[in-house]
C-alpha cells in the first residue's frame, strides 16, 4: 500500500523557500550568527530546516527545527514557534518515533486552534491520524482523518480533502474492509481527476490496484498500475514510480507472463538505481530472481542473487554507518533535551552547533571508543569537566568518575587527597582513607588543573601510570589500580616543560589524545542556543517564566570578549533571569556590567526602518574599531602578528585598518 510517508515530506513543510541550493542558507546563517541579528538566525534555521525535510535528511531537518523551536516562545515569533513545533512532530511520525510525534502535533494543535488557523488545524489533525495508524489504534485514525476532512470541506479545498479520504481509505485497507478502501479511494479519485491533481491521482489508483491484486484481480489491478503510470508521465516522483512498475512486475509474474514482468521489474530496478533509492531494490531483485529460477535460468538467477546480497551488504555498512555519526545524534539529543527540559539522569550537556565545536564532538565520538588517557586543553570555564564527563559517559558509563582540581587543594594535602592515607600517617590523620586514585579504580580520574602540580608528585603520578599501583601515605603496601586519565589545564605545558615545571614524560603519558577547547569568542554563533538553555535552567532554578532575551540583549552579548568564556555567560543569564521583572531580558541586565564592551550605543531600537539601518552600520562600526584596536594592541602593531591572530589575510586586516581610520 502506497502510504510511504516520504511523499509527503514536500506537502507539510511550509515556509518561504526557493530553489536555491542549501549550501547558500548556510552561508548566510554564517553571515547572520556573526552579525547577531536573531530575526535572521531564527528565520535562517527554519529554512534550512525545510531544506533538509524536503532533501528527506531528517536528522539534520530535526536539528535546525529544534533550533527555531528553542529560539522561539510563545511570546516571541510565535508564528515560527508553532511550525517548528508541527514540522518536528512530523519527522518523528516519518522516523518512526510516535510518541514523540504525537507530543509535539499536539502543543502545534493547541495553538492553531487558539487563533483558528482552520487549515493548519486539518493539516495536523491529518499528521496524527497518520501517527495512529502506524500504531495500529485505527478507530482513533478514522477520527482524526474525519475531523481533517469536514474542516477542507469548509475551506472547499478540494486537493487536501482528496488526499484525506485517500488516507481514510489506507485506514480501512489495514482493517481488510476491502469494499471501504475501494469506495474512498474511488471518491478521492473522483476529486483529483476533476481537479487535474495528477501527483494524488496516480497514488489512488496505485492503491486501488494493489486492492485489486490482493483480490486475485489481475486485469483490473493492471488497468490501475497503467493509468497510475500515465498520471506520473509529467510528475518527478521517483519513489512512487518505480514502486508502480515493481507492482506491475509482480502482476505478470503472478500470471506467469515472464518476459512482460522482467521488462517492468528491469524498468523499476534502473529508476531506484538512477536515483540512488535503495530501499526497494532488494524488494525487485528477489522478484527478478524467482522468475529467472522458476524459467530454468540458473545462471541469471544466481546473478541476481549475488547483486541482491551485495546490496543488502551495502545497506548494512551505510546502516552502521550512520549508526557511527555520534556527533549528530548526540547533538540532537542535547536540543532536544534544551527544548522539552527532559535531561538524562547524571548525562553532562554539551552544546554547540558551531564548526568549532563539531570539531570537539567528533573526536569525543572517536576518543571515547578508546581506553586511551586524555588531555583537555583550553581557557578557563570553557567546560573541559564536561567534555571529560562526556567522554567518560560514552565509554563506560556505568564506572565511577572522579575528579579533582589539583590548583584547589593546598600541595601537602593533595597527595593525601590521591593517593589516600593510613590511620596516623601525620597529624590529624585520625583513620585510613581511601585516596582518589583508588576510587577511581576500572573507571576514569579526571585531573584538573593538572599544570599546577608540583614536581614531586607528578613523579608518583607517573608511577601510577607505568606500574598501575597506588601506595597511600604512611603505608608500604600497593594498592593494584586500573584507571583512565583524563586531565585537563590552561596553561601551555610545553611551556612549562621547556622551564623544567612539568615533567616531559609525565606529558606523554598523558597526551595520548589532546583535545583542544575553543574560547567563547571563537566559536559565537553558539551564543544564541547556550542562552536559550540557561535560560530554561535558571527559570527552572528561580521557578521564573523567562520567554526569551531581546534581540538588542542578544546582539550584545554577542560583542562581547567573554574571557570567563561559557561559565562567565552562565553567570551573566542566572543573574539576568534572577532580576527580570519581565518576559523578556532586556539589554539593561547587562549593560551593568563593567567587564563588557561600552553599551552606551546599545540604546533602544529605533522603529524607524531608515534611522534602523544607519543605526546598525554605527553599531558595526564601532565593533569593527573595537576588533582591530584590540587585534594590533594583541600583536604588538605587526601586521604579520595580528594576521596569524585574527586568523585574516594581510589585506583584509589592511582593509580594517582603513575602514576604522586606524591605518595612520
């Protein structure tokens, strides 16, 4: 039955775009998420979205949906909100995930119905009757696809009624009421035939063909194929037509017209080939193989049955394949948590959607299949505990995961506090203890701050290492340990190193694998979704109903250096969400603040369009002077410095200087 939802993909998703290829919205999100101007950032995801749901990708549709969703509110481009919230609900009814389309149809129901959008009403009542009809609650389908229907009949729409009562039909189709099935299907054929919809007529009567193979009528499903063929003449629906000539295929090999169903069946095999659609090949090639059999053509048979292994192969390794891509599902498992406030129980949440950061997840992915210790380097509040939790979760789970920062523990308890200590090892050592290392034992020790370790006891550490043993402190007896090293600093150890503050070899034994964290300011267009997410934290901490932030307070938090880098906006979003007296952070929560840039020209908006745009080009300006005041003072004047810094050509640090008066 043809109920493939991936033909409808290019019917739900409704938003204003063109033919442009994706690879264009994408540069301009780039352009936007630097600019910070939300309303574009909001309207580019969305877009790209609908970009990926019609190229049938719905693991990246679901990410930049989710992104809209969470940068939107009720309160704040609602309209955007809600189709977020409806095109989700549909690609999990596509992938297979019911429960969570339902959810998410529902919250888009409930507000199409508070401003009586009637067509986007009948559209989602018609998405969840689809949803329960995969779950088999067919009484429940019925009802929906009947609400769906009397609304088009209203509107006098006669394409999407036609279209509903096609799917009423595939309902009774599964209830094996054959005589229902053919009455609808003949009634929405009826319509789409008046109508000239050719892309819903040739799925009516390829449906109603099927009916009639199912019933032994051969010339009468044939009838129906053929004309469904005819309706496709003018229609690039790939999909649907070679699932036709496979029908038609398997009509004539039913009657034992052999040669009649190897040409439909050959015809069907090179439009799924031409097209790269895999999914019915082996579907076609076992009905070629049985033919080539039953006619005494071993030889051909056995040929086929080659081809249909290797691509049943072939569909398993691209299976694992996308199995393997753990930096997207990981990705789209942290917004979806950002935007229902579900979190994983003990799961660190890491967020970023930047090329930067996708850099760092997929090593993540690579590193954490491994028993390999690893250094995270990076500025401080960049989150490196939360990429070694991360790293940790992914390959063992359930072991313990230990942690301590070596910078906060005064030098003649750290020790102690390691490796553990015997009852009156030193004074106040009022009884045995069992040290960090030890309880770290089959699991992961994290050590933080590992740059500011002294001499001495990077030496034990190292010992540790090579022999895998732990002496407490005021004990001679070795404690065997297997543990993973995660450790972690700010500093440049090679420096230290190269000043004899850090041992060479304990180095190595460390940095196994690096994984270098980027600053804040290197990777900003994360911004938007790391607000929106302490946004959502700290109302759940202040018990708060904070929508969202103002595009003007979002712009600025964008401008600014964040040498505290993620923890520093952390604390800025509790603080703001903790003052609001409003919806909406605005600008002035922020502006306070001293170790930001100047706010004075972050004043209010102005509403006229003209005086906007003047407004804007000041505002980039006097960025742009900040930018390349600070570039030059950071590369000592040198242009080759300040160019290896910026990470700029020569001529585009040039043209800045120009642009800003700063050349003289």
């Amino acid at each position: 039955m043809s109920e493939e939802k991936n033909e409808q993909i290019s019917k739900i998703f409704t938003a204003d775009t063109n033919s442009k290829p994706i690879n264009s919205y994408l540069k301009a999100l780039k352009s936007f998420e630097r600019s910070g101007d939300k309303d574009k950032i909001i309207q580019s995801y969305y877009e790209i979205g609908v970009k990926y749901g019609l190229l049938y990708n719905n693991r990246k549709a679901l990410e930049y949906f989710f992104l809209t969703f969470n940068a939107t509110s009720e309160k704040e481009n609602l309209k955007s909100h809600i189709n977020s919230a409806a095109n989700i609900g549909r690609i999990f009814y596509n992938i297979g995930n019911i429960e969570k389309a339902l959810e998410f149809l529902f919250y888009a129901l409930k507000f199409y119905q508070s401003i009586s959008d009637k067509l986007n009403i009948a559209k989602i009542l018609r998405d969840i009757a689809g949803c329960y009809n995969d779950s088999k609650m067919y009484d429940k389908a019925l009802e929906y696809n009947f609400k769906a229907i009397d609304i088009y009949e209203s509107l006098d729409n006669k394409t999407l009624m036609s279209g509903t009562i096609n799917d009423t039909a595939i309902t009774y189709y599964f209830l094996d009421d054959y005589d229902a099935a053919l009455e609808s299907f003949f009634k929405a054929l009826k319509i789409q035939k008046k109508d000239n919809y050719f892309f819903g007529q040739g799925i009516s009567e390829n449906n109603i063909g099927e009916i009639y193979y199912k019933q032994e009528k051969y010339e009468d499903a044939l009838k129906y194929f053929y004309n469904a063929i005819e309706s496709y003449k003018d229609v690039k629906e790939y999909y649907l037509r070679a699932t036709i000539y496979l029908n038609i295929g398997k009509v004539y090999k039913r009657i034992k017209k052999y040669n009649k169903a190897l040409e439909n069946l050959s015809i069907a095999l090179k439009i799924s080939e031409d097209n790269n659609m895999k999914k019915n090949q082996p579907e076609i090639l076992i009905e070629m193989k049985e033919i080539y059999f039953d006619s005494g053509k071993f030889k051909k048979a056995y040929e086929v049955q080659e081809k249909y292994y290797q691509l049943k192969d072939d569909i398993l390794q691209e299976t694992k394949k996308i199995e393997k891509e753990d930096f997207q599902k990981e990705q789209l498992k942290d917004i979806e948590c950002i935007a229902t406030d579900e979190k994983i129980k003990d799961e660190p949440i890491i967020i970023g959607i930047s090329e930067e950061m996708k850099e760092v997840f997929s090593l993540i992915n690579i590193i954490s299949e491994h028993n390999v210790n690893v250094l995270i380097t990076g500025p401080t509040g960049c989150g490196k505990e939360l990429i070694a939790r991360r790293v940790h979760r992914n390959f063992k789970c359930d072991s313990p995961f230990i942690a301590i920062n070596c910078s906060a523990i005064p030098e003649h308890l750290l020790e102690s506090e390691l490796f553990g200590h015997t009852k009156g090892a030193f004074t106040g050592a009022i009884k045995n203890k069992k040290g960090k290392i030890e309880q770290a034992n089959n699991g992961t020790l994290f050590l933080d701050e590992i740059g500011d370790m002294n001499l001495s006891l990077q030496a034990k550490i190292l010992r540790v290492i090579q022999e895998r043993k732990v002496t407490p402190v005021g004990s001679t007896k070795e404690i065997p340990v297997t543990v993973r090293i995660i450790s972690a600093t700010n500093k440049n150890l090679e420096e230290l190193i190269e000043s004899n503050k850090f041992r060479r070899d304990l180095f190595y034994r460390l940095n196994v694998i690096r994984v270098k964290i980027p600053a804040l300011k290197d990777h900003k267009s994360d911004i938007p979704i790391l607000v929106s997410h302490f946004i959502r934290k700290y109302n759940k901490k202040f018990n708060k109903k904070i929508q969202s932030i103002s595009v003007n307070a979002l712009n600025y938090l964008i401008s600014c250096e964040w040498q505290g880098n993620i923890r520093e906006l952390e604390n800025e979003i509790e603080k703001a969400v903790l003052l609001s007296t409003e919806e909406i952070l605005n600008i002035d929560l922020f502006a306070q603040s001293n170790n930001h840039t100047d706010s004075s020209f972050f004043e209010k908006l102005p509403l006229v369009w003209e005086e906007y745009q003047l407004y804007k080009i000041n505002v980039g300006n006097k960025l742009d002077s900040n930018y390349v005041s600070a570039l030059m003072e950071s590369s000592d004047s040198s242009i080759q410095k300040a160019s290896e810094l910026g990470k700029l050509g020569r001529t585009q640090v040039y043209r800045l200087l120009k642009k800003t008066g700063k050349s003289e």
